[in-house]
C-alpha cells in the first residue's frame, strides 16, 4: 500500500513540474455586467450605470452593444449627444447607433481587459422605462469577439425616494445652525395632521421626517441639547414661513468604534385648524434647520460627516454628504501610513428560488460584500414597512409572494458608503 502511495505521489510531482503552477493573472478574473439605475420610475427617462469587465482588450473604436429588454423604448426624439453616453468618463455618444432595442457604442478608448469599466448613459438619451412596474434586465455584446454577457436584474415601480440636495452647517455668535435640503420624490407627499385638542379614534396620523447623524454631529446634538427644529418648503413664486417641528423620538446607533454612535430622530409637524397648508407636496424641495444652542464644536467636522434621511412615505435611507467643511487628515498610527480614506462602496448581489411546493413560497437570498458594513436591512415599499436587518455574507429570506415583492436593499459601511438595488420580485403566475 505504502509502495502504490509513493508512485501516485511521483507521477503527481511529475505532472505539476511539466504543467507549471501559472500565477493567477488580470484575465483570469471572470467577465461580468451589472446594472443600476438612478430613478426606478415607471415611464421615465432613465439614467443607466453599467460596470463590466471583458476577458479581453477593446481596442478604441471598436463597438459594445447594449441589448435592452424589448420593453424599454428609445424615445428618438433626437440623436444622442456626444455627452450623454459616457465610457470611463469620456464622451461616447456622438458614435451611439439604435437598432430596434440594441444600442451599439464605438469605445473612445482602450479598455483593458481584466479591470472594471464604468458605462454611464444619462437621461439625456431618452431610454424610456417600461410603463407599468416590472423588472428587467440587459445584455452587453463584445461585437469583435461575439461574447455577450447578461446583468443583473433591476426593476421600476410607483414608489420613489427623496433626492438629496446639500447639507451645511454656519455659525453665528453662539449659534452653530445644521441647514439640510432635499426634495421629495414624486409619490413622496407628505400629510400634516392638525393638532388634536381632544383624542379622537378617526383622527389622521402625520407623516414623519426621521434623520440619522454622523457620529461627529451627535456629539454636537449631546452637547448643545436638541436643537430648535424649524421646517420650510420652497415653492416658486411664493413664501411659506417656516414652523416649528415636533421632536417625536430620539435614539443612539451604536458603531463598532467604542464610543462612537449615530443618533437618529423623527419629527413631525402639526399643523393649526385654521393653517390651510397641511403637507408638503411631490417633488417639492424642503429646507430643515436645526439650530444649536453653542458654535463650540467637540470635534472637527469633516466631509467624511453626512446625515441619512428618510420620511415615512418614502422609506429609503438617502446619505447627504456635508460639504463647506476641511477634509478629514488621515493620521499615522506607530509609524505606519495614515490610512486612505474609504471610498469603496459595498456589493450587493440577490436572487430569488422558487419553493417547489407553492409557487407563492419564495426565497430572497441576498449577498452582501463589505470588509467594514455599518448596516444593511431589506424593506419593502410602502408606508411604515419594517427594516430587515442583514449581515455580511449570504442571507436567505424566506417570503410569501401573493402580488409581488418589491422594496429595497441598502447597505452603508463605517465610511458612509452606501448602495442601494432595487428588488421588483412579480407575482407568480399561477395561484
């Protein structure tokens, strides 16, 4: 037995010394697509983001194409700008050409093989999205090799989520003022109830306003005490003075840094009986400001500090980045390099398996790729929908599929990275 070991183990020796042991190079690495869009609403013109990487190198002027699903329509209202197709941030445009539902791209540069490409088609080139809620996904061809590779799913509906617009923060005497601007989102009106002198079981609840902190503007918030919360609208060609929120709730997120966390608070507004404006329109832009007591700071506010925000119509955590503020200066710890600041957003990936029992009884199995998560959740759309919590690696959610299952994974690392993908999961077809 010992005998016939040693001969498998020589000829085993052999072959490896005649194959070789070959370094694992940059083409090694699998060819993939993926895609997200920007808007995700039914009948828009849509922007597109497409990463990829190709198994081999795309010389300039030769041409990818983008197969669209035949439900996604080009409005052909005009040719495509130069501008409105991007490859790795150089116009592509002015060579885009439609056939039907493929539009073929000559690449204005070298495109290295193994590396992550960076397609971007902006709304400027009219592709429509489908009409009614869906999901879909896309092609890409690599015309000169004939390989094509399929994306990702990613879908559109009815429900939206708040554009972000700016975050800053002055000071004045001994008033350090956080001044926050977004928009809400088309199906994101939002309904003040009026106060209430006496409890009444028909009585219409407000909607929310709810914001999460950067650890750096919490200190600020424990500090100074909660600050005076004001709330205005901005409507051209009118003048809404502002109004006082009403502080509903307040809680601390803990980080994994000890002494570190984010506070998060919701607000809502009432209004008075005889106040005709009661709520705050779609796609109307809000000013929030939250004035502080003191202008001392207790540590430096940088860019790396944001403020999540949500509201109870539109559910979706958005991160609003501060700006007017120094760069954060990255410190040397024992000798070694300061550390470069994180700018890698996590990776999620998700697909859904079919019970074999009922075509009702699903699975969302959900990947989540990031060396420092802060969090992650799945929530469904709608109003008041719970936030499913979800950790690095796999995670497998078990559902009921009646009518569809549409909602949003999000997932922010300790950077404030976030990413967001859509979930548009339809009905089953057969009850």
């Amino acid at each position: 037995m010992r005998t016939r070991l040693f001969g498998i183990t020589i000829v085993i020796a052999l072959l490896v010394s005649l194959v070789g042991i070959r370094q694992v190079s940059a083409t090694d690495i699998a060819p993939f697509v993926s895609v997200s869009i920007v808007g995700g609403h039914v009948g828009d013109y849509e922007e597109y983001h497409i990463s990829f990487l190709l198994g081999r190198d795309v010389k300039p002027q030769e041409t990818l194409s983008i197969v669209f699903d035949d439900i996604i329509n080009w409005a052909g209202l005009r040719d495509t700008a130069a501008g409105d197709v991007l490859i790795d941030g150089m116009p592509a445009g002015a060579s885009a050409l439609w056939s039907g539902h493929v539009l073929t791209i000559s690449t204005p540069v070298n495109l290295s093989a193994g590396v992550t490409h960076e397609l971007t088609i902006l709304r400027g080139a009219m592709i429509q999205n489908p009409s009614t809620v869906m999901h879909f996904h896309l092609l890409l061809r690599d015309d000169a090799a004939g390989t094509t590779l399929a994306s990702n799913y990613v879908g559109v509906s009815t429900v939206t989520s708040i554009s972000p617009v700016s975050l800053t923060v002055e000071t004045f005497g001994h008033h350090l003022t956080v001044l926050l601007r977004f928009c809400t989102g088309r199906t994101g009106a939002l309904v003040w109830a009026p106060a209430q002198r006496i409890a009444s079981p028909s009585a219409v609840a407000s909607d929310t306003i709810s914001f999460r902190l950067s650890p750096a503007l919490s200190q600020v918030w424990d500090k100074s005490g909660a600050p005076v919360a004001w709330f205005s609208i901005s409507i051209p060609g009118t003048i809404r003075a502002p109004r006082l929120f009403h502080l509903v709730s307040t809680s601390d997120w803990p980080m994994e840094q000890p002494g570190t966390y984010q506070k998060e608070v919701t607000y809502e507004l009432e209004t008075d009986t005889d106040m005709v404006d009661t709520g705050v329109g779609a796609s109307t832009e809000v000013l929030v400001r939250l004035e502080f007591d003191q202008s001392s700071i207790p540590v430096p506010l940088t860019t790396d500090d944001f403020t999540l925000v949500w509201t109870s119509k539109e559910p979706t955590m958005v991160r609003i980045p501060l700006t007017g503020v120094p760069d954060p200066v990255p410190v040397a710890v024992d000798d070694n390099p300061a550390p470069l600041p994180d700018t890698t957003a996590p990776v999620i990936t998700w697909n859904m398996q079919q019970s074999t029992f009922s075509s009702r009884l699903i699975t969302l199995n959900v990947s989540i790729a990031e060396d420092n998560l802060d969090e992650a959740y799945f929530v469904k759309d709608g109003v008041d929908s719970l936030h499913t919590r979800l950790a690095v690696g796999d995670t497998g959610l078990m559902m009921i599929n009646r009518t569809g299952i549409r909602g949003m994974i999000v997932a922010i690392d300790k950077a404030g990275n976030t990413t967001s993908v859509r979930v548009d999961i339809p009905a089953p077809a057969a009850s």
